[in-house]
C-alpha cells in the first residue's frame, strides 16, 4: 500500500515537474525570440537612407528628381491659381499629407511606392499606373485637374517618386507603410468631443475657423482643414477612419508613431469634428467604386451595398458595417 502511495506521489512530481519546465522554456522563448510574430519589427533604416537632392548633378534626369521634389513641396504656388494652370484648385501641396516630403513613416510615405505600381484599385475597379494615382490626388486632395502623362510636371513627379523608391525592391513592403490603425471605439463620433479636441490641439496652427496660417494670398504654412482652399469630398482623408489613423500619428505637426500626442478616441472624434465641416463638392462620384463591396465604409458618400444609412458610413459605429461585410462577403475592411 505505501508503495503504491510512493509511486503515486512520484507521478504527480513529475507532471509537476514537466509543467514547470514546459513554462520555463515558453517565457525564455517569448524573452528572447528575435522574430516576434505578434507586432511588426521596427526597422527605420530606408528613413536614414541619402535623399538629398542637392547632390544631384544638373543632369536633365538631376533636373528632373530637383523640379519633382518642388512641385511636391510648392504644389498650389506652381500649379495652382498663382501660377494661373488651375491644375491646383485649393491652396494645398503634396507634402501636406505626405509628410516630411513623402519621408515619414505612417504618413504615407513615398518611398518605395513606384515599386507597387501597376496596382489594382478599388476605387476604379482596374489595375491603375502611378500616374493615374497622382491625377487622383490632383483631382481630390488638390480639388483641381489631371495632368498630363507626357508633361513635364508629371514626369518631373514620377521621377522624384522613383528616386526615393531606388534602395527598395519590386513589391517589399517598407516599415511605416501607409498609415497605422488605430482600434476605433464601438460608437458613433461624438462631435462635441471633437470640437474640444480641436480647441485644445489643432487650433494652434490651423485656427479657430479651421483655414490655417497664411504666408500670401496663395501659400499656407499650415494648410486649411476645410472650406474653398481644402481636400474636397471625394478624398480619402474625407474618410472618418483614414483622417484618424492619419491624425493619430503625425498630429499635431512633429508627432511620430513612437510617440502620439492623442488617443484613439480623441483621433476619431476629432477627425469626424473637421470632416463634418463644409468642404468643395467633387462631381462625378456615383462613378466610384464600380463593385460596390470595395468601398471603404467610411467613404462618405452613397451608393452603398448595404443598408447603413450615409450618416452612419460617416460617423459610425463601424462596428455593425464591418460585421456585415465579414459575414456576408467575407471581407476585412480597416478604414
């Protein structure tokens, strides 16, 4: 009898033992595993890489990378009303959403991006070239015109694009890609909450009237967030939850993704605050996204597939729109 009782008790200190041990090596494993698969490894090295044009030879292809880069960063003085080409119709340059001159991570950077092109869109339902995305942003973030393929300012853009894009392979995706999600809260915008959020942050540099700092009659130092001179309504920063996963890690102006200034709730609230605001009308829009699924669903303009009401696609919840478009056609949309 206490034999058995000796072999018993053996048996219970071994399991013990190899639980423990099977503990230990899960702890060590998650200590010093260099490949964590749960969070995307921060490599900044493409952002130190040499992007000063200044180096550049006066060779017709140097000129070219120089002009692009100016007309990335003096859009609306050299394509605008000032310089009397409209291809501009606000007071906007690129480098207002593409921060630090297309250089910035989770600003939607510009380095690497001609390596993804051609590129399927949704929003025409085509595979698209990255001419076609650049008079996109012509025609909504600058509210103005396409330009040109063989003109000297696209060339000049596409060849700045492509320079940045010279340390990055076909098809690699960069760290910092894009914009960084945010976990929006299972509720609509709270307006007022926006407002305080704005009065606090943005107001500094974009005004109580949201149409920034002026240098002259057509140059901003701090752009307009809306009215005649802003994005129209058919850009994406139009969008509840592309402005806020935007705002959460570049603003206010210096903010990095290591270090955000505002909360996820605050972002949203805030982005739906100046979203709501009255901003120039784009014509056409019942023409975008043929295939209705692929809409972003906070794209604030009908048609839709669903039956969500517009104020709904504008300020949420977005919770029960992306359930129903993961139940019923198996899609994840993020934004």
């Amino acid at each position: 009898m206490s034999k058995n009782i000796f072999f018993e008790g053996i048996k219970k200190i071994k399991k013990y033992l190899l639980f423990f041990i099977f503990s230990v090596c899960c702890i060590l494993f998650l200590l010093f595993n260099t490949n964590k698969p749960f969070e995307d490894e921060i490599d900044l090295g493409i952002y130190y890489m040499n992007y000063d044009t200044s180096i550049l030879p006066d060779t017709p292809n140097g000129k070219k990378i120089k002009f692009g880069e100016k007309l990335f960063v003096e859009t609306s003085q050299l394509l605008g009303k000032k310089s009397g080409l409209n291809y501009v119709g606000n007071s906007l340059a690129c480098s207002n959403c593409h921060l630090k001159i297309g250089k910035q991570p989770y600003a939607m950077p510009l380095i690497g991006v001609d390596k993804r092109f051609p590129q399927y869109r949704g929003r025409e339902n085509k595979i698209g070239t990255l001419e076609e995305r650049i008079n996109g942003c012509f025609e909504r973030s600058m509210n103005g015109k396409k330009l040109q393929n063989n003109s000297n300012e696209m060339i000049a853009l596409v060849s700045y694009i492509e320079w940045l894009g010279r340390y990055v392979k076909k098809d690699e995706r960069i760290f910092g890609q894009g914009l960084k999600s945010i976990n929006y809260p299972n509720r609509p915008v709270d307006l007022s909450k926006g407002k305080l959020v704005y009065d606090k942050i943005c107001v500094e540099c974009h005004g109580n009237d949201g149409q920034g700092e002026k240098i002259d009659d057509f140059t901003y130092l701090y752009p307009p967030l809306w009215g005649e001179n802003s994005y129209n309504n058919g850009a994406g920063m139009t969008r509840v939850l592309t402005s806020a996963m935007f705002i959460k890690y570049n603003m206010p102006n210096g903010t990095s993704f290591e270090s955000p200034v505002l909360t996820d709730e605050e972002s949203y609230d805030v982005a739906g605050y100046i979203n709501q605001k009255m901003r120039p009308v784009k014509k056409n829009l019942l023409n975008d996204f043929p295939d209705l699924k692929k809409k972003p669903m906070s794209t604030p303009y009908p048609p839709y597939i669903d039956s969500f009401s517009k104020n709904q696609h504008q300020l949420g919840p977005f919770q029960p729109i992306f359930d129903f478009y993961k139940t019923n056609y198996n899609i994840v949309k993020n934004k």
